[in-house]
C-alpha cells in the first residue's frame, strides 16, 4: 500500500488543503476541542456563579458535563499559560514565563512537543485564534509545532501592529487585516469549516478566542446586550453564542458523542471581568484571582451530566489526559508535569496532583494541595515582597474557598509542610532560571526583629 495514501487519509493532509473526504463511520479516537477564552473571569459566567452577565449556553454545557471548580490555569498571564496548555509543563520548562509584545524575539523552543505533535500522527490538528507563543522569523505559526492549520493572530488583539494569518503546513497561505467586531466571528467560522472537513477523523481543535481580553469590541447583534457589564458583558455573551453554535455544528454532523469539549481560559480577568470574590487579578502573584479560571468538560455517553467536582486541576493536564484517552503515549524524553485526569472527569475521582505550583513569572510564589493553598511572595508598592521571614505566613484553608484570613497560627506544622513543598520546589526548577529573581535580595536579609522563630527563612 502507498504509505503516502495511507498518511493522507489519516491526517486529512490532501492536495490543495484540509478537504473532506467520506469514509466509513466507526468506533474512533475522540475528537478533542478546546475553547480557549483570553482573561476570562471565574465569576464572568453562569456554571461558575456569575450572576451579571446572561451565559445560557454555557450554563446548558455546564449542565451536559462536568464543571471543574478547582481549575487553574498555568500561569497568571498569557504567554506561559498558553505555552503550559500545549505542552504539559510548566511554563518556566518553555523559558516563556513572561508576556510576548510586538517587539520581542523570542519564540516557543522548537524542542517543545505540542497536543498537535503528541497526537500525530492519528490527529489532524488545528489552532484558530490567537496564538502569543512567538511571532518571530518565518518559522513562528503553529504549523511549525505540530498543527495543520492555523488561522488567527499572532498576539493579543491590543498589541500593535495586527494582521490575521492562515497557514498550511505548506507554509502562509493568507494575510488579512483585522475586523476587530468581527474577528470572534470569523475565528467560529473557521473553526466550523475546519470541524466539518474533519468530521469523519480523529481531530484536535483549539479555538483561542481573543476576547473578552480587553478593549472590547461589541461584536454586530450583541452590543448593547448586556444591561449591567457593559462592552465586556457584550463580548462575554458573544462567547457564550459561540459556545451555542459549536454544539450545534456536533450536533448536525453526528460526532457529538464522538467529542471532548472543555471551556476554559488562559488566566484570570483583567482590568475588568469578575473573580468570582477571589483575590487578586490577572498578573496577580499567587492568588486566586489569576489562577483559579472557569473550566466546563462536556462528552455525551462519557462525562456524567450536571456534574462539579472540586477536585484540583490545572492546563497542563490536557496533554496527557488527550494522549489517554487516545491510547496514545506521552511523547517520549520530556518531562510532562501534567497528570491525565480522566478519572476526575469521567467519574468524579480524587486529583491525581499532590500538588499544583503557582509561579510569578520564574519565581514559584504558590503551591496549592487539595486542602491548603501557601502563598510566600505578594505585590506591594510596585514590588514583588516576599512575606517570609517577615512574620506573615500566608497559608489558607480552602475549605473556605478564600483567602482573605491566614490560618497558619492555627496549623503551625501545616505551614512548616507547604513550606518544604516549595522550597522542594524551588530547587527543582531553580536551574531552569535565566536571570536573578527579585527576591533573592529579600531572602539575604536577616530576620525581622520579633518574628517567631518558625516563620523565620531558614
């Protein structure tokens, strides 16, 4: 048989583009979505406890699937959050722990192994959105780390200046400028056309929806809409309509139960958007607020309905949860940090993490277990303070599910066990640095004067 046939039929890579082909249906791999929001809120939406802004199909895939209240993004930004997603590593593994703007040169290793790249070659993959993993030389999209298509931009949509991209696998196929009302629209479009070109074969999706990052730009038919949010509200009830329209697109092909779809964002809200309550924003240190993000997983016949589960989770566990589910193993010689969590999913089972680290930028600040959250480092006057050793543990019952009180008076030798999980932690990834963190000037000060000897550094 042609190797080169059999190749084509199974990556969907024919002559002139990503055409449909009919074959036979039969029991497959899963097809795999992502929508991926840009700094949406934990508290923008329905199935999170948003009460301001009208999300209906949300709260309708919320209600056919399970909802992941202890979800956290990668990062609190999103360059690493995105470079975490698609790789199952934390971020600092990548060297992109920090926001890519127009001006910077870099780009995600080469090195890196995506979702896309895990997946082949039984998956055609593709990217519709905004990418922000690099935008450098002529090697930049995300058909150079594993995808077959990629339609989108290659920053956020406030970055300066814009174009909208296609690529191929064959190399830039289009270059348009933006419709900034339209451009949501035009990315659901794209990825509607690419779902129906695939619909008889295993394929990965991700939809990186550029909003409701700000400015917002109220898309035709939704401005206005929303009564109490304002433009923001607009934008995050387009999301909503999208969310509507892929499942219907599932619905009429018939590969509705043939699909994982999970809802979830790249990071907390910005200078708008809702929490939920919790502490802090996006680019916030350690706490919630940044971290902590909607996350909604929907598959007929696999995932029960009407499900929550608090179970903690983070981006990085897409990769080997998709690889499993796949019967695909984990790429070989990388360190993948992420855990597959089927079980949570499909059966409400206990985390697979011990553990999940919260870094800001390269400096670990966080670690969270299923109970307690340790945070070591906050801002204050423009400044990234380090609270240790000053006589302000920060440890929080998450019980509670804030973090306004520290109970470490209360649990002493809990303090003194988060405390050797980051400094584990910190060793780790210590020589995956590439520059001085501003808090080693802190950690070489002496104690402050009256602070009790086990809140001291060691």
């Amino acid at each position: 048989m042609d190797r080169r046939k059999v190749l084509a039929g199974g990556l969907g890579i024919l002559t002139g583009g990503l055409a449909h082909a009919a074959v036979p249906r039969m029991k497959r791999q899963p097809n795999f979505i992502v929508i991926y929001c840009d700094d949406l809120g934990y508290g923008d939406i329905g199935p999170m406890g948003g009460r301001d802004i009208a999300t209906p199909h949300l709260d309708r895939l919320a209600r056919e699937g399970v909802t992941l209240t202890d979800y956290y993004a990668p990062a609190n930004v999103c360059t690493p959050s995105r470079a975490g997603l698609l790789t199952g590593r934390y971020p600092i593994r990548t060297g992109l722990s920090k926001v890519l703007l127009a001006g910077d040169k870099a780009n995600m290793p080469r090195s890196e192994v995506t979702i896309a790249q895990a997946l082949k070659p039984a998956y055609t993959s593709a990217l519709i959105g905004k990418w922000h993993l690099g935008h450098s030389g002529p090697a930049w999209a995300p058909t150079f780390y594993g995808f077959d298509l990629f339609y989108g931009i290659p920053y956020s949509h406030d970055i300066a200046p814009l174009k909208v991209f296609e690529f191929d696998r064959a190399g830039q196929t289009g270059e348009w400028d933006p419709d900034y009302p339209r451009l949501q629209q035009h990315f659901c479009s794209r990825a509607e056309k690419f779902i129906e070109e695939q619909r008889d074969r295993p394929f990965f999706l991700e939809l990186a929806l550029s909003s409701p990052h700000l400015p917002n730009f109220s898309a035709p038919g939704f401005e206005g809409k929303s009564r109490v949010a304002g433009a923001y509200g607009d934008t995050v009830m387009e999301i909503d309509a999208i969310v509507g329209r892929l499942l219907d697109k599932l619905k009429a092909l018939g590969i509705d139960r043939d699909t994982l779809l999970v809802f979830t964002s790249d990071n907390g809200p910005w200078f708008e958007g809702s929490t939920g309550g919790m502490r802090q924003r996006k680019g916030g240190g350690g706490y919630d607020g940044g971290y902590r993000v909607p996350f909604i997983a929907r598959w007929p016949g696999r995932i029960p309905v009407n499900r929550r589960s608090g179970a903690i989770a983070m981006g990085i566990d897409l990769l080997p949860t998709f690889c499993g589910l796949a019967g695909i193993p984990l790429p070989s010689g990388v360190e993948i940090d992420g855990k597959d969590i089927t079980s949570v999913l499909t059966r409400g089972g206990a985390s697979p993490h011990a553990d999940l680290l919260l870094f800001q930028g390269e400096e670990i600040v966080g670690v969270r277990t299923q109970a307690w959250k340790y945070v070591s480092a906050d801002f204050y006057m423009e400044r990234l303070m380090l609270l240790e050793g000053r006589g302000y543990p920060q440890l929080y019952d998450m019980a509670r599910r804030d973090e306004q009180y520290s109970v470490a008076s209360l649990h002493p030798k809990i303090v003194e066990a988060m405390q050797h999980r980051l400094r584990a932690a910190q060793a780790l990834f210590a020589p995956l640095k590439t520059g001085p963190s501003p808090l080693d000037s802190q950690r070489a000060l002496p104690p402050r004067r009256n602070v009790p000897k086990q809140w001291q550094l060691d």
